[in-house]
C-alpha cells in the first residue's frame, strides 16, 4: 500500500499513490516527481535517485545475500520505469479471443520495431500467471505516441480495459488473489480494497463455474470494504465491469469491521453458531492488503527517494496488526488468510505477522513454494534491526532499547521474537524489482493449525490502539482521527479494547489512541442509554445522527408478483427459475422504481439481518434493469394496460445481460448477422427497414421495448466482421427503429474488436476531428515555413539591392572622379 490512508498519497497496492502512477515527462527526458508534503511538480532526474537512508537501512535489515552486485542490481532496478502489466478477464468469454488477438495479429505487428535507435521488447506473458492471460509490455510513453502500431495497441487496452475485458495493473499486484484460490461457493472478504484491481479478479474467480447459472449468479459472496469513502466509488466503478449478485461494497474501518450475522438456515459450515438467535458469518477467505509505506512502488511513484524514513513503517505498524487480528477472528476455521504490502519494511510485515501470530497461536503461516513455480520470490525474514528515529538510530533487541528509551516510542512487537519463539517467518514471499522486472512486495498466506479444534474463533477483545508511534506522519493521524471515517457505533462494545494496558501504554496515550478510547466509551454509554449519546465532532461540522453520518439510500427487496418485476420477466420471456425475489430498488419504500437491482440469496440474508447503516454498505447485487427515459420506446397503443405496470419502460442494462443471460428462453432471442450488427454500430436509431428483411422480420414479431440479439458467427454477409463466436447483446425496438444499448466506449471497442475500426458515430466524430486537428497543424507548420522562406527571400532581395546601390554609387564616384580630371 503507499502512504497510509488520507494522506498525499494512499496505498501502493499495486501503485495506488494518488500522487501519479508513473510521472509524466517535463519535456526535456526527465520526469516530474510530485512532492508528498506540498503537491508541487519538481524534477528528478535517475542519477539523482537515491537516498542513503533507505540504503543503509535495508542493507541493515540484511534483505539480500547476494553480495554487494546484488545490492546494485536491486537499487538500479528501482530506478527504472516500471513496465505495463496487464491481465485478461478469465471469466469472459471473450478471453481466448483476446489472447489470440494478440498472440496472432499484434504480436506479429510489434516486433522487431525500432524506435530512436533501440530496439521496442514487444509484449509477452507473464510467466508465472494461470493460463498465459496475464501480460507484459515495456515501452515508453514517447514510442505509443509516434508509433502507429504501438499507438493502435494502446488504443486496443484502453477499449478494452473501458468494457472489462482486460484490467491493467501492476505485476506483483495480482498475486495476492492467485494466493488466496477463491473457489465460486466462498465467502469472501478483502477488507482494504479500493480501488479495486484486485477485487475484479476476487469477482473473477467467484464467477468461474462452469455451470451458467452459478457463472452468472454464484452461491458465493464478495465483501470489499475500504475505509475512505470517496475511494468506495472507484470499487463501485471497478465492479460495473464485472457485475456480480454476489458483490457487496462496505465503507468502515478495517481494524474494527463489524460481525456480520445470518440467518440459521443459512448457519452452514461458515457460521459460528454458538449463538443461536444470532450466527455470525465466517468467511473463507480474507484478503489483508493494508495500508502500508509503499516504499515497494519507488519505480513509479519516484519522489519516495526525496521523503522516505523509517519512522513511516514504524507508523504504520500496530494498525496493520490490528487489520490482520480482526480478519483472523473473523476467518472460517478451514479459510486461508493472505496478508499483503508493497512495502520492503519488515517492521510492516514479518513484525506484523509475530505479533499476530503471538497473539494468535492456532494459526500458522503456509509454506507455498509448489504455488506458481514460475514466480521467482525470497523467503521473509526470521531478524531485523529496528530504527527508533528519523537519525537511524537501531536497536537490535526490545530490552536494549526498553533500557535507553523506558518511555519510548516503540513498541515490543516492532522487534524480532525472542530465541525461543519460531512462528515460521521464511514461509512468507519477498518479491524484489530485480528478480523479474516488477515492483518490490510482501505476501504471507495464513491458515488456522490443523490440529486446532473445528470451533469458530471466539471473538476476544481487540488490542488497544494505544502502540501506535507517535512520529507518525500527520496525515496519517488525520486519517485515524476522522468522524466520517471511524464508524464506531458500527462496533460491537465487547470488541473495545481492554482496560489493562501496558505501563507504556497507560502512560502514553497518543492523540488518536485517546481518540479511539472516547469513541468506545462514547458508544459504550449510548449502547446503555435509551437516549443516544451525540458523537464528537470537527468545529463547523454538523453532529451526526444515529446513521454515523451514512447518507446511502436504504435496500428495499420487491416482491417477485411486483408488477415492474413481472413485467420485465414477460418482457424478456425470462424462465421461472429467475430469482425474482432477489429483486431489490435503492429508493425508500413507496417511491417509484428507477433501477431495479439482482443479489444471490447470500447478499440478500446479509441485507435482511444486518443494519445497512452499521455495516456502512455503499452497494449490494449489480443492476440489471434500468427505467428508459424520455418516453422513448413506449408503445403505441397506449389504451392497453401495459404501461400500467411499466413493462415497456424498462430496458435491460448491457452489464445486467451476463447475470440474466442464463435465464432468458433461447427462442425468445432475435437472432441476426454481422451487417445488422455493422448498421447498429454505425448509427445511434437505425431505421428498421433499411436492414435485412430476416432481421426486420424477427424485430416486428416482437413488442416495443427491451430484447436482447444473438450475433451469429456462422451468419458472415461480407460486413467485413471477424466474430470468432456469437455475440448476444441488448436492443431496444421502438416503432420505426431499432438501437444497440450498450455505451459509447464499448461500442467502439466492440467495433474495434469485430471490424478491425471504429465505426460508432462517436469514433468517426474523434477520428474527424483528429484530422482536422492534423490539418490544421500542417496549415501552421507550411504557414510557418512560408513565412520563414519570404523572410529568407527578403533578406536576400534586400541584400543584392543595397549590393547594386553600392555598385552604382561607386560608378558615380568614378565619374565624378574622372570630370574633376577633366
């Protein structure tokens, strides 16, 4: 993760620094390095990329034993620009076409280009990723501008990528989820998630069954929770690429994440059900990327070489402890947990995993070396020197600083065990930039000891906060002390922290550790009152109310007879085993639906016996059917009752048509060819009667509205379409026209993908106004040549003028010379 929460930068996890992601060029070959502390631009050029704290510091903690070449190749690779990554959706069907696309028509076109002199490495796969679909393409921004055929394989990604097909993202960031093997039934919980990359594969691997229903709605369940709540949209974003019932997005702090609870028959396996009237929900799987110091990301987020220290981890440190001991009471005793930074520091990361391992003996790192044998990694650390200052100042054992510093800022658990104590730390993976041309990175798989008994974790109290450093930086003290971020009321009271504490603890309670302690009280006495108790707030901020200040609309399921819902299903000739009672609107009960939303039965048990408002939910389910607008597409015949339940008024998102697709009646689906596809691509409301007379056919037997069309590979006309399988997308039939529903960007993606060019109406407008943007630049540039040509001429007129003035001013002199002779 980079800089930990509301701070000028954020997470690393694979680069989410909101500082840049790579930092772009200034124009004269060196990069602009965006300074943390005051977000001006400055230069920074890679001879003067290095900090001799960060390299005494690491070379301290012994992370090489390669020797000092070693050492050089590791910091010389730091200073390189990290490579493009990418991976392809798996669960798509377009998977293999894209895979082929560029193993077959780009690759080909990509190598053996020069450009400026050296030779460009063309994309190729990356290793050790399932299945050939994760990628690796090195290449300068210069080159994709000036190259067309690098410039039309960046086109292709960014299309693409709009429409989920392909996400790009950081190498080492998709290792966490390979990991964590999500299987379709899991429950699964990545507890800091934003923006989301690696939530979409999590997405990707709950929907990879083999059956199409459970594909397109799996048992399963996915909560991606992040604390900011500004960042819980991009999740929202991320997951509008692969719509899932089984999706879930939270926005509360991951340390104190509420118990969720379900009903007892849904008390499976995964359930605690010590508690009759209330089973908690187990989950397992748990994701722990947690905030972190990014020092990980220095290849592409290049100003940490001006700011970094060692106090940043040493920050860090007790949150990411509190992180991961709440995800272990909340893992399924036959879950896996993976715990990930992409920070080098191992006060963040094997210091987190002793003390929580200390703290929680049944559970045991797993030893991974058969898991991805292409991926080229280094066993964590069993030792490390901690520094107590930005001065580097080490200590090698706790009792010999405990002796220096008696109140000091550290705390046991940022040193190495003790002699006695082997909780297995080489087990966990250290990912170095030099090994196979990636970011720096830390993974640690968790699992509970085989030989503890099946029961349930039980839910102790959580440790004090009261250990954390007080040289954190600022922003991160911002981040912890944040009303809006802190949902405490959102906590059980026996998850406070305990009364005892250490006497360092006692006798140095930081300004957010007092924080944490008033929220508890304060929620401790309201739970006890009948009034509740007001939650503190900033000066000039209104209190908040007993929502903690959550604004989200509420989820109100909608009977399966509703009228809207029956509709839909007639509109669409959907089967029964629709599951229409899953049905669910974002608006307050009463009010008219716009949007009509589908969870799987999990997500529906988890809205029905949670407090949405505790639980802070941003989103649940994906949506699938929309309210047309405008009155466009309603019937004609407006004296029947049709309108009455809005039937024809709403229309079937392209999002939502993997979800419904399974249950949609074949016969029901109109089937047409490549050239009613290329007509639909070209024009916004094509008119029905200039397409072919089968198609105008199949679109008049059906009522105005929503309906969805298969595109036949095997129905070629001579378009000029590649479709290397069929197609099925949403239409909506009005009177005289019929019109592609899906948007913009995958339009022309689509059209990319299928007629090797943009054909939408958007894509000729950019196409003809990048001419004309050409044009009107060579218009300048002779405009410029001329003018410096008549300059040119000019001065050269004006030159053999004065040169024949001269001439005949000396032929007067001599003439004058001569009649004075005379």
């Amino acid at each position: 993760m980079g800089r930990n929460k509301r701070g000028s930068s954020r997470r690393g996890r694979g680069g989410k620094h909101q500082n840049s992601s790579r930092p772009t060029d200034a124009g004269d070959g060196h990069p602009v390095v965006v300074n943390p502390d005051d977000n001006r631009g400055e230069m920074l050029a890679k001879e003067d990329m290095h900090n001799p704290k960060f390299e005494a510091y690491y070379k301290r903690q012994a992370l090489l034993d390669g020797g000092e070449e070693e050492w050089t190749k590791l910091f010389e690779a730091f200073k390189e620009p990290l490579p493009t990554t990418f991976r392809i959706a798996r669960t798509r069907q377009t998977a293999q076409v894209l895979k082929n696309a560029i193993e077959n028509i780009y690759l080909p076109q990509l190598t053996g280009i020069v450009f400026e002199g050296e030779l460009v490495d063309p994309p190729r796969p990356l290793s050790w990723y399932p299945d050939g679909l994760g990628w690796h393409f090195n290449v300068s921004k210069q080159a994709l501008r000036k190259n067309p055929d690098l410039k039309k394989f960046h086109n292709f990604l960014v299309f693409e990528t709009e429409v989920g097909n392909i996400t790009r993202q950081e190498a080492v960031s998709m290792l966490p989820p390979l990991f964590l093997d999500v299987q379709p039934h899991h429950k699964v919980l990545d507890l800091c998630a934003a923006p989301g990359s690696k939530t979409s594969q999590l997405l990707e691997a709950l929907h990879s069954s083999a059956s199409p229903t459970a594909s397109s709605v799996p048992p399963g369940l996915l909560i991606a929770n992040d604390s900011d709540y500004k960042r819980t949209h991009l999740l929202i974003h991320q997951s509008a690429r692969l719509p899932s019932p089984a999706f879930m997005v939270t926005n509360v702090d991951a340390s104190i994440f509420p118990t969720l609870y379900l009903p007892q028959d849904l008390a499976g396996a995964a359930l605690d059900t010590r508690k009759p009237k209330a089973p908690q929900l187990l989950f397992d799987r748990i994701l722990c990327d947690v905030p972190c110091s990014g020092d990980g990301t220095l290849r592409k987020n290049i100003g940490i070489w001006k700011w970094w220290n060692p106090m940043d981890g040493n920050g860090l440190h007790s949150l990411q402890v509190r992180i991961l001991q709440r995800a272990m009471r909340m893992l399924h005793p036959a879950g896996r947990l993976v715990y990930s930074t992409c920070s080098l520091n191992p006060i963040e990361n094997e210091a987190v995993l002793a003390e929580a391992l200390r703290t929680n003996p049944a559970f045991e790192l797993v030893d991974v070396p058969s898991s991805l044998p292409e991926l080229v990694r280094r066993p964590g650390l069993k030792s490390w020197t901690p520094a107590a200052d930005r001065q580097m100042t080490f200590f090698e054992s706790w009792d010999e600083y405990h002796a220096a510093h008696p109140s000091g800022k550290l705390v046991r658990s940022h040193f190495p065990p003790d002699a006695g104590e082997d909780f297995k730390l080489e087990r966990s993976l250290r990912i170095y930039p030099h090994l196979q041309d990636t970011g720096g990175f830390f993974i640690a798989v968790l699992q509970r000891k085989a030989s503890e008994p099946s029961a349930a974790v039980k839910e102790g109290k959580r440790p004090a906060a009261a250990d954390e450093v007080a040289d954190a930086p600022e922003t991160k003290k911002a981040r912890l002390e944040s009303d809006e971020d802190v949902p405490m009321s959102a906590t059980p009271v026996s998850e406070a922290p305990p009364a005892t504490a250490t006497p360092m603890e006692q006798g140095r309670l930081l300004p957010f550790a007092r924080h944490f302690a008033d929220r508890h009280r304060l929620d401790a006495e309201a739970a006890s009152s009948s009034k509740p108790t007001p939650e503190p707030t900033e000066r000039g901020k209104k209190p908040a109310g007993g929502d903690n200040g959550f604004k989200e609309m509420p989820y109100n399921f909608i009977p399966a007879d509703d009228p809207v819902v029956q509709g839909c299903i007639e509109q669409l000739s959907l089967t029964p085993a629709f599951p229409a009672s899953n049905i669910l609107v974002r608006n307050p009960a009463g009010a008219p639906a716009r949007s009509l939303y589908l969870t799987n039965d999990l997500v529906r048990a988890v809205l029905a016996h949670n407090d949405f408002r505790r639980v802070r939910i941003m989103t649940a389910g994906t949506k699938i059917f929309t309210k047309q607008e405008g009155g466009f597409g309603k019937r004609a015949d407006t004296s029947t009752d049709a309108d009455a339940g809005g039937a024809s008024q709403f229309r079937l998102l392209s999002e939502g048509l993997p979800v419904v697709l399974p249950y949609i009646k074949p016969e029901s689906i109109v089937d047409a060819d490549a050239g009613a596809l290329r007509m639909l691509v070209e024009a916004y409301y094509p008119l029905l009667a200039g397409f072919g007379e089968a198609f105008v056919s199949a679109v008049q037997a059906k009522p105005p509205g929503s309906h969805v069309a298969r595109f036949s590979a095997s129905a070629g006309d001579g378009a000029g379409a590649t479709l290397p399988h069929d197609l099925l997308l949403p239409i909506w039939k009005s009177n005289v026209s019929v019109s592609l529903m899906i948007d913009k960007k995958a339009k022309s993606a689509l059209s990319l993908r299928v007629f090797g060019e943009d054909l939408s109406v958007a894509g000729r407008e950019l196409a003809e106004k990048q001419r004309l943007k050409r044009e009107k630049a060579d218009a300048v540039a002779a405009e410029e040549d001329a003018a410096a040509a008549r300059a040119a001429g000019g001065a050269g007129a004006e030159g053999e003028a004065e040169g024949e003035a001269d001439a005949d001013a000396d032929a007067e002199g001599e003439a004058d010379a001569e009649g004075e002779d005379e």
